[in-house]
C-alpha cells in the first residue's frame, strides 16, 4: 500500500542487509545533522531511508554510529520504531578494527567510511546497502538496489557490485560548495572509478570544481555522482581488509588526519580487476544536509511527497 508502514522484519534476515553510515559529526552543518527534522510530525531523514529500506524488502539494518550519535540515535529510533524492527547497532570508534589489524599510535579519530563498513564484518552474511543517514534517495532507489542485491552472485575471485549513480547537477546546493564522487563509466554502464572533487558548485549555469591551484575546472554534462549508495557482497570485507592494511602502512599525509574512503578502497579493487560495479539508474532525486540551510529544502520536498501520497504524514504509528 502506497504510504503504508512497511512489513517490518517480514522474512528474518535471508533478504539483503543495509548498513546506514551515521557516525559522522557534521562540522559544516554545525551539529548532528542525523537528528535534523525535516518530516511534518518531525521524521529525520534516516526515519525515511529506514521506511524506504523495509518497504524494499531489506531484512537486516546494521546502524554505524560514533560516540557523539550514538545516544541520540537510539533514543530516537526506539522512541518511534519501537519493537517493530531490530537495529543492530554498531560504535565506530579509532580502535574499532578487526583484530588481525595492528592499532596505530597518535592518531585520535576513526578512519572514515572504509572502516565504518569493514567494522560490520561478522554482522552482515549476505549481500548488502551502504548508505549514508543523512542522504535523502527515494523509495525507487532502494527498490532498485534491493532488486540487483538479490542476484548478486561472486564468481572467479571477483565481487559483484553495484552503486546507485545520481545526476551530478542535481546533488548540489545553492549554499556553498561541495565534495562529490563523479563516476566514470563505460558503455556497458560498469564504473571505471570514482574520482573525487572538492569544491564542487555551480558558477553561471556551468559545474565543476576548484582545484588545489584554485582554478576553476568543468565538469561535462550528464554526468553522474556517487552518493554512497553501493551495494556489496559478504567478500568485499576481505578485500577491504587487504586494502586498510595497504593504507595504513602508507606514507602520504599527515597520519593524523588520512582517511580510509570507501570509493578510493573500491576504485583499488576495481584497478586489480578484484571485482565489476555496475551503475544503476534512478528516476528519483538526491536530496541531503550540508549546510544548515539545506534544510528548507530538504522539508519542502518530503512535504511535496507527503501530500503526493508517497509517505504518510506521521511515518511511524
């Protein structure tokens, strides 16, 4: 039923899995954006990807959260959700490693999106999301990641992966710049890599970024953008392992502050022909929280599908 609360945990944890990256602080949105209310009866965003990923058919939520959400996050989805559905929660946190991976000394916060998903290994056994709780997809998104998840299939030593692709204009926003993954894809709409930009705005009708030289450098048209919404099999946690291993026995950058990205841990396997991505469209549209004033916009459009009928005015109850 359109709108309707979704068959919460129906089927146990045979269907897919989807792991929520929500331990980020939020520096230029000024707080824990996670929590921001951007629904009429005062839904976060997460309380839409939650709806979205059970009506999809997903049958296992891993939520990532830090120290600094972790209270609020629990607080929040017990308060609305109930026992209608199991969280599986898990705290990132600088020593949240699997224990075959030496601890690194002076180094005082975690280590990105790579480790927040390889923390989740022995938590997630079948194929599975990665999206992150500030995000906004749309229902279609899930839906479509939930259909690919399903027939995903490892072979030959190589993972099958997948990664949702969203128009790149339509990621940005009005209030200042931004860092974006733009996708490289062949004709077969498999990912070539990702390359990171930051910087990333529009200046007189035209995209592109700044570089670290300051000069202004166009992106072409009809491009696409990684929101952090992949889909993965049980063996990326391998080779995810092989590759933080990699990374930290690197030299490049201040070691306090490097982070181990997921896009860049997958742009390696896709250089070792460790594993294919292919990039799955989407009619709907990005929404999310950078900047405080982001969400205005956020709230106008739930509101837009709330009176469309796509979600009800109070999601939960």
């Amino acid at each position: 039923m359109v709108g309707g609360p979704p068959p919460a945990g129906a089927g146990g944890k045979t269907g897919p899995a989807i792991i929520i990256l929500a331990a980020g602080i939020g520096r230029r949105y000024g707080g824990l954006k996670q929590i921001a209310p951007v629904g009429p009866s005062g839904e976060i965003i997460l309380d839409y990807s939650v709806f979205d990923a059970l009506a999809a058919g997903f049958n296992q939520i891993v939520l990532v959260v830090s120290q600094e959400s972790e209270g609020a996050l629990r607080s929040r989805m017990a308060a609305h959700l109930g026992n209608a559905f199991q969280i599986d929660y898990v705290a990132q946190d600088l020593m949240s490693l699997p224990a075959v991976i030496p601890r690194s000394a002076g180094r005082r916060k975690p280590w990105g999106t790579g480790q927040a998903v390889l923390i989740c290994q022995g938590r997630v056994r079948t194929p599975f999301a990665v999206i992150n709780a500030d995000d906004f997809y749309g229902r279609g998104s899930f839906v479509t990641l939930a259909t690919r998840l399903r027939t995903a299939r490892d072979a030959g030593g190589v993972l099958d992966l997948c990664l949702v692709g969203f128009p790149l204009e339509k990621t940005l926003t009005e209030h200042g710049k931004v860092s974006r993954g733009v996708c490289v894809v062949d004709r077969q709409g498999y990912l070539v890599e990702v390359r990171e930009r930051s910087g990333v705005e529009t200046r007189s009708g035209e995209v592109g970024f700044v570089d670290e030289a300051g000069g202004w450098n166009p992106i072409p048209p009809g491009g696409l953008a990684s929101m952090n919404m992949w889909g993965f099999t049980p063996g990326i946690f391998l080779e995810l392992e092989a590759n933080f291993r990699k990374f930290l026995q690197g030299s490049e950058g201040d070691p306090g502050e490097r982070e181990f990205y997921l896009p860049e841990a997958v742009n390696a396997m896709l250089a070792r022909r460790k594993a294919t991505v292919q990039v799955l469209s989407t009619h709907e549209s990005w929404d999310g929280l950078t900047y405080p004033a982001d969400t205005h916009r956020c709230r106008d459009r739930i509101l837009a599908l709330v009176e469309a009928g796509v979600y009800p005015r109070r999601l939960w109850g």
